[in-house]
C-alpha cells in the first residue's frame, strides 16, 4: 500500500484512492472499501476509484476485499491512497462451480478441479485440449490430427464397453453430450468433426470438472462418465471494455514415417518374387515411367506441408447497475498439415444479464457457429504410405497418374486430394434464458428454458480423373441432419445462516429435455462434366438409392441437493435425482441415483489453532450412484427393416424383423466410494489435493450379435443382428494428486502445479459363461474377464524361422525366413487358440507447468506424460509385409536373408495376410513439452499515454517436443474414435502437429 505520510489526525475525513492490482497495475473495480469496526464502507468504480467519507478521524484501518483476491487490511493515513491487491495464492479458496450452483471451495465434500489460468490461455481449437494434462484424473487423446478432428476424454477410466463413455459437458446451464453422429450426415468419408469444435475457447471464464458421485449424481443418469462445466465470459458491474485477441501461426507435421525409396522398393519386391518362387515383373504402363534406381516419390513430402492457422477474436463488455452485457465474435482457419484440408470457424456469443427489479433477474446466453471442414478422405494417409515411391505423381503429359498399376491397388493421393470434395458443414445455434426471482431472503425461484439446434451439411463429389470417381464416370453425395435438442429446468433454492454456526443451502427441482433428429442423403453418378460437383445430381445418368433418417428421444428429472455446514468445520452433502429415459423399456425407464458426502475442516477446530505450517486441512468421504443412458434411440424396441429382394427376375421388396425387443433393458448404474485430503501449507503458498476413489459399473450396456438361426439380420451390419443387454461389470480404482505451490513471490513470481493421476480399470464379468468379447474378428481388440477394456488378443512371435527350425507359423511363409509364432497351448501348430492377452492400459498420467513473472513479462512452460499405454500399430504391421506390392518401412532394410539371419525383421515374401501379432504392439509411452509461451504486459504508464486499457504481446509452442519409442506418427493416436473397446489402434489416422504462434491482446 502506498500512501503518503500524514502528521495530525483529520476528523470528518473525505479519502480518495484508487485499488490497483499489485503485479499488473491495472485497476480492478468493484472491490469493496470497509472502515472497520464500522458500516462505512464503498465499491469502487470502472477505473478502480474509491471515495470514503466519514466521521471517523484519521488514520484508521480499512479493509478491501475483491474476488480472486487476498483480502487486504491496511491503515489510511492521508487521501489520496493507492490500495494494491494480490491475487489469492491459496488454491484451496475462491469460489468453483457446481452443479446447478456455486460453492466455496472450503464448503465443497466431493472431488472437484478447475483448469488453471495459465492453460486456458493456450491458442487451442477445441475445449477438451485444454483439459489435457491440466486437470488430475482425465485422460484425452486427439484421436486424429484433422482440423477440427475427434477428441476422446474419460474422466477416471473406462466406465462401459459399448455405451458412450465421454463426460457430459454443461455449457452456461445446458447440459450436452459431445456425440459426434450430430455432426454426421453420413456422406463425408474421412474422419469425424468434433461437435465442440463449434465453442471458441477464448470465450471461456472457467472450465470445472466433477468427478465423484457427490459431485456429479445432481445430473444423474449423465454423471457416471463425469460433468465438465464450462461458464463463459460476462459482462461487470460498472465496467466496460473492449477487447481484440488475434494469432497467427504455422503447423508442421510432428514426424514422417521412413520408408523405402524405389531403388529399395524394387530390390524388396525382387527379393519377394524370388523367395516366393516366382518371377519378378513389373506392370506395363504408358504415359508415364516406374522408377526402379533412383529416389523415386516421396509421398509424404508431397502431400504434407507447412500449415497457416489464424484466429481473431473481438468482444465488447459494459455492465451498468442494472444490465451487464457481453457481446463476442471469432474468426478461425487452421489449414491442415496434409494438402487441401481444414478446418473454417465464425462464431458470436451475447451474454446478458438484467436485474429488472430487486427480486427478478434475467439472463440469456446465446452462442451461434458456423464451422466448415475439408475433410482428408479415409484412405488418403494408407495411400502416403504404401503406395509405391516407383510411381510418379504425374504423366509425361503434366495429368494426374490415377492409381498405382500394382497387385494392391490404391489411387494417387495427391489427385484425391487435389481434386475430390469432402467436406462438412455445421451452423449451431446454443442458447438459454433464465428468469430467477427472489420469494424470501435466500429463497430463490429460477427458469430456464433452452435449445440446442444442429444443422450438418455434407458434401462429397468424386470426379472422373480420380480413381474413386473413374468407375463411375463421375459420383456426386450430399446429406442434411438437422437436430434439435430443448431445455426446461425449474428450480428452486434456499440459502440460510443461523446464529453464525449453522448453514444451508439446498436445490431441488424438475427438469425435462427432448432430442429430434432427421436425416436425408442423395446422390447420383454418371457425369458429363465435373464442373457442377455435387450441385447438380439431377444431371447424373444414374441415381443412387437415397436415404432418410429420423430419432427421438426425451429425459424427464427430479433433482434434490442439501448442504450444511456448522461452523464451517462439519460439511455434509446429500443429492438425489431419479430420471426417466424414453431410450429404455417400459417399467425400465425410471433409475434413481442418490449420494452422500462429509467433510471435516480440521484447521478450523480449536485444538488446531497453534499449529504451525499448516493453513487448510480437509478430510472429505463421498459415495453415490450414477447412471448411462448413452445408447440410440428404439435400441429396447423390436425393428424391422426394407429389404429388396429378386424373385425370378422381379424386383419385389419388403420388411423384414431386424432385432428382437428387449423388455429388460435399463440404465448401466456406476456406484462410487471416494476419499479426499485438501491440505495448505505456509499460509496458503502450497495447496495439495489427494484423492482415493474406487468405481464399480454394472448391468453394462453391450451389443451382443444375434446367430443367424434366429431369421433375423441386417444388412448395416454384414447380415449380423446385434442386440443391446444389461451384460458384466467393470471396476476403476485409481489415486490422483494436484500439487499447486507459489516458489517465489513478489516482483519475481514463480508457480508449479502437478497433477498425476493413476487409474486401474478391470472387466469384472461378462454374461453368464462368457469371459471374454471379441467386436470385430478382423481387429485385434478384446473385453476379457481380469483385463483393462480396449486390450489386445494376437499371436505372439518367437524369433525368425532359421534353418532346420521346425516351422510354427499360420502363415504361407513357413520355411527359412519366415516369422515363428509360440505355440501357446502345445498342439504343435498355430491356430487362434494359440493367440494371448495383452493388457493396453495406462501406469499414469501426469501434468507439470512452471509459471514465471517479472514485471511484464510472464513465461509458462508445461509438460504432459502419458505413460504405460499401448498401441497395435496397423500402419507397421502393413509396411513389414515385405510382398513388393506396396511401399515397405526401412525396417525392412534388415530383413533376414541367407547372408543376413541374425534379425528379428522377415524376409521379403508375397503373402499379403497380416498377422496381427505382438509384434505391432508398441509402447505409447511419450513425455511432451505440450506448451511454451512467453508474453509480455505493457505496463501502466505505457497504457495511459497510449489512451489504452491493456496491451499484450505473447509467443507460443504447441507440442514442441516429443520423447517416444513409438514409431508411428504419434502416439496420441485412437483410429476409433470415442470408441474404448476398439481404442489404441492405429490404422492410418490423419497425423497430429506441432504448431507456433505469436500473438496480441488489446483491450480498449
């Protein structure tokens, strides 16, 4: 505090001042001024003004109060003062969100986190990035580098098998799961869009996740996967400011593949031919030469490139006594690192709050996007990969080459992308009103009505030049899905202290929600001129059969939360909802998930108030019941389905019975036990949160196949009939820890936050006589009683076949050369029964950021680990073939031979069936420097001669660097999607970047 010195006391004094933030100087209105030992007190202004006029005499203590704030007590003895706030360094204060409410951090029994400030600063394109490595106990992959691509988050593991397993994310109130069949109309084929790719992360003020079921049974039957809250930016109190933040950076890929050049691609596949027993040729083409001695195309080299992406982001805040609005709007384009993709952002948020009287207050949220996506089509990474370097680009005559002439045929990648359209298209309206009105003191009465709308467009067209096209002299698809999703939440709360000991607040309150979806896709081919592309399908030769779509379904809730606290040192929460799901059977509808919690304040007890060191100490103990509805629609109903048919050279058609109903199908439930420790050390300058929790799920939700002898079928589904069941159990236990400690402060700063997190999953049981599960034959994924969900089942290898070996191979390769599998089971041959378990999960994950300050200049450095998970790496299993048909790794460079028998590589053979084996299974261990930044803050008296409010300039590094043995592109990979029994395989999967930016915030 700086004020100047004052030698007589004043009687009816008039103080003015100004409260400044001690490190950046900037003003911060709204705190509050109190004389103490009086009512006297005052707020400041927009410009952090204060004025205090008093009967008191000077000097006399005030005290000052501002949220985020350490709370300030100081002695005035002259006017004017200049009063600086530091920000709160106790992690364990402050204030978080929760479910339909707030709560002090000190009052909260379950186990809640917030991403740090200095993350949510990172110039990401999606919300789920920012929770990476920020926040203990939830695990997110980029399930592929497409702009605008898939992200995969658990919250605690692996709560189901074949129901959604993503957390339910709560945007300004409105509760959505991030499924992305919204953002599919079904004719984009590539990989999918992320649905919250839509949400500009710059407009987020916090970002909470509730992971216990104390935390998260408020919602119920959408809990057990965990609730991510996210509240955006509003407008203050007497304060108004305009704001502009833009970027502008570059992408490279984080790493290519080494792969064989044509001298060697061609030396492989004579080696193949000739170990094969046959003769080695080469296809006849014209117009165009193979190369067979030189370097040959580098596929990759031609298709990925140095990517620009920019994001510019302007919002206006104002707020007077009685209205306070926030207005925002963002421009994105991030173009891909593989040619011709991207992803295209435009985006507006208005928030606006109204106190109409003294007891009604009015707010409405409005969030509206319109995304555009040039999608890299399914098979353009397998195309960079195993096409053959011995094929040029181009013809003589400057035209594409269509597809590679060779026993495994693939298009030229670089055509399909220079010239197919694949691209999707999302405008998303989200937006909630609510009116709260004040009946008594504390009791409030609160509305909210809300919608989500979806509207996805697709587009696709393949021309004639390109391979895909060329068989059908032209191929246009469009699809529309528009969804539509409303709110109603009625609630009401109670909020009361007694007698300075005792305090309540409750909820309860009645909730309805309803989902509409409705498909269309049309295509046609045959086409005289490519021009048109998909706008024209009247003016293809031939039609396609169209499609249509449409689903329903509704959620009805009563919900109940009661907290007391006596004497801030006793906590106990109680909550309870039961939902109604129009997804299940009836009598099955209705699931009822109640949970507990208790904590105990020690530092606040009597007995604790001389020892030293410790400034907070909490104990919290928590269980409950949550639910999982996140299956499709119909799924308990019977269906049938339109079959054509040809009977004597007729085309009838007609119905068939697709499924049977299932009149027992309900909610998978997760019952959770969770204890917690909260403890704060040297006067709040280091906060650590432990936690212990012990998951159990049961009645999973599971698609089971149907036997063909049943006469049902589905043609969707290779003519397999699947059903859903309430089937097995799963188990998560794990431990996490969040360690937040202030190093040095003052004028230099210096903060670390750690969190780890360790997570066991098990599956504890299958349907009756049944351990193990097995989704696709034809991948290498298993759910198996005693092992992790998402594990491997494959052979295992054992060396290379040598001379005089006797040879255990399923393989056509079976003398000198070939690869030799363990014959588990000891029959002397290798059949699947021969095939192991291998676990895929994670020993830990783990987040380590280092935050610096001086003066203007701020430098966060964080580190991310993802340690002990696997990856059955598709892509390798392919390029060790060795047939000569397609490319080859340079692993194949030490491939066995007469000459050569001392390696683990096999010889070049042309046997084009892959064994999936341990030997494609590889460790997705990777420690990462995620992000760098270093900015610098003009400072005060720069602002005030420039007529400026706030003026920043910073530099970033995304995924700077990378330490892995795995040898694929990177090992945050999941081909699959959001799917957990299939994850951890990658299978040509659009790379990940690391990208640079430099940028600018400017507040007026």
């Amino acid at each position: 505090m700086l004020s100047p010195a004052q030698d007589k006391p004043l009687i009816n004094s008039s103080v003015s001042g100004t409260v400044v933030d001690a490190r950046t100087k900037e003003p911060l209105p709204g705190a509050s001024i109190k004389i103490e030992g009086v009512t006297n007190q005052t707020v400041t202004d927009d410009k952090g003004h204060f004025q205090l006029v008093t009967g008191q005499k000077l000097p006399y203590y005030v005290v000052v109060r501002f949220i985020g704030y350490d709370t300030l007590r100081v002695q005035l003895t002259a006017s004017p003062a200049r009063l600086e706030l530091t920000q709160t360094l106790n992690q364990l204060d402050g204030v978080v969100v929760v479910g339909y409410g707030t709560q002090k951090k000190s009052d909260v029994t379950g186990s809640i986190a917030s991403v740090p400030p200095a993350v949510k600063e990172q110039p990401v394109n999606s919300i789920e990035r920012l929770l990476q490595g920020s926040v203990s106990g939830v695990v997110v992959t980029q399930t592929n580098g497409q702009p605008g691509g898939g992200v995969s988050v658990q919250i605690r593991g692996n709560n189901s098998i074949s129901a959604g397993s993503d957390p339910l994310y709560v945007i300004d109130g409105f509760p959505i799961n991030n499924n992305y069949s919204v953002a599919n109309a079904g004719v984009t084929n590539g990989p999918n869009i992320n649905p919250l790719s839509t949400l500009n992360t710059n407009d987020i003020e916090s970002i909470d996740v509730l992971k216990d079921a104390s935390a998260t049974a408020i919602y119920g039957s959408r809990g057990a996967n965990g609730v991510v809250l996210i509240t955006t930016r509003k407008g203050s109190r007497n304060k108004s400011s305009v704001n502009y933040d833009a970027y502008y950076g570059i992408q490279k890929v984080i790493k290519t593949i080494p792969l064989l050049n044509a001298r060697e691609w061609w030396e492989l596949r004579k080696d193949a031919a000739t170990n094969s027993g046959k003769t080695v040729t080469l296809p006849a083409v014209s117009g165009y030469t193979l190369d067979t001695s030189g370097v040959g195309t580098d596929w990759q080299a031609a298709a990925f490139t140095t990517a620009p992406v920019q994001s510019h982001s302007l919002s206006i805040f104002s707020g007077g006594d009685k209205t306070r609005l926030a207005i925002a709007g963002n421009y994105l384009k991030q173009e891909g690192v593989i040619i011709k993709t991207g992803f295209e952002r435009i985006s507006a948020r208005v928030n606006v709050e109204h106190d109409y009287s003294s007891k009604l207050k009015l707010t409405s949220s409005i969030i509206g996007t319109h995304t555009k996506a040039d999608v890299a089509p399914a098979n353009i990474v397998q195309g960079l990969l195993y096409t053959p370097p011995s094929l040029p680009i181009y013809q003589d005559n400057g035209a594409y080459v269509v597809n590679s002439p060779f026993e495994t045929i693939y298009a030229n990648p670089i055509n399909t992308l220079n010239n197919q359209t694949n691209e999707t298209i999302t405008n998303r309206f989200l937006g909630n009103v609510t009116g709260e009105y004040t009946i008594l003191d504390g009791l409030k009465a609160k509305v909210l009505l809300g919608a989500d709308i979806v509207d996805n467009k697709q587009n696709r067209y393949l021309p004639k030049s390109t391979y895909e096209g060329a068989s059908y002299n032209g191929y246009a698809a469009v699809g529309s899905l528009f969804t539509s999703n409303w709110l109603n939440e009625n609630t009401i709360t109670y909020d009361k202290q007694f007698n300075d000991k005792h305090r309540i607040s409750t909820v309860a309150g009645f909730t309805a929600q309803q989902s509409q979806s409705k498909g269309l896709t049309a295509a046609s081919y045959g086409y005289t001129s490519d021009k048109l592309t998909y706008n024209d399908l009247g003016s293809g030769t031939s039609a396609a059969t169209p499609g249509s779509s449409a689903l329903k379904w509704a959620l009805a809730s009563y919900l109940a939360r009661v907290n007391y606290a006596f004497d801030d040192r006793f906590l106990v929460t109680f909550s309870f909802r039961a939902d109604g799901s129009s997804k299940f059977s009836a009598g099955n509808k209705w699931g009822y998930f109640p949970s507990g919690a208790i904590g105990w304040n020690i530092y606040k007890e009597k007995f604790f108030e001389n020892v030293k060191g410790i400034s907070v100490l909490k104990l919290r103990v928590s269980a409950g019941s949550t639910g999982n509805q996140d299956i499709d629609a119909y799924q308990s109903l019977a269906r049938i389905s339109y079959y054509p048919y040809n009977f004597s050279g007729t085309a009838v058609s007609g119905y068939a019975p697709r499924t049977v109903s299932n009149q027992n199908l309900t909610w998978e439930k997760t019952f959770q036990v969770n204890g917690g420790l909260d403890l704060g050390l040297l006067n709040g300058r280091i906060s650590i949160v432990a936690d212990y929790y012990y998951k159990k799920t049961t009645n999973l939700l599971l698609t089971g196949t149907v036997p063909g002898s049943s006469g049902l079928a589905d043609l969707s589904n290779n003519q397999t009939s699947t059903t859903y069941q309430n089937i097995g159990a799963i188990s998560n236990k794990g431990f996490e820890l969040n360690v937040n400690s202030n190093n040095l402060t003052g004028e230099f700063r210096w903060n670390t936050i750690l969190n780890f997190s360790r997570n066991t999953n098990r599956i504890l049981q299958l349907t009756e006589g049944v351990n193990e599960y097995i989704p696709n034959s034809a991948a290498p994924s298993i759910a198996k009683i005693g092992h992790p969900v998402g594990s491997f089942i494959v052979y295992q290898t054992d060396g290379i076949i040598q001379e005089g070996q006797t040879a255990l191979t399923p393989q056509a390769d079976n003398g000198p050369g070939g690869q030799q599998y363990k014959d588990v089971n000891g029959d002397g041959k290798i059949t699947s029964a021969d095939r192991i378990v291998i676990d895929n999960q994670l020993k830990f994950t783990a987040g380590l950021t280092n935050s610096f300050s001086y003066k203007g200049f701020d430098l966060n450095v964080f580190f991310q680990a993802s340690v002990g998970g696997k990856i059955y790496n598709t892509n390798e299993a392919q390029l060790e073939l060795g047939t000569g048909y397609t490319n080859a790794s340079k692993v194949m460079l030490r491939r066995w031979t007469p000459t050569n028998t001392n390696t683990d590589v096999k010889e070049a053979y042309q046997d084009p069936a892959i064994t999936m084996s341990d030997r494609f299974i590889e460790d997705a261990t990777y420690y990462r420097l995620k992000n760098v930044s270093l900015s610098y803050t003009f400072p005060r008296s720069f602002l005030t001669a420039a007529k400026l409010k706030g003026l920043r300039l910073y530099i970033s590094a995304q995924n700077l660097a990378t330490w892995t043995n795995y040898t694929g592109f990177d090992p945050e990979v999941s081909s699959n999607g959001q799917s957990l029994i299939n994850k951890g395989v990658d299978n040509n999967s659009y790379p990940n970047n690391k990208s640079y930016q430099a940028g600018l915030t400017l507040t007026l």
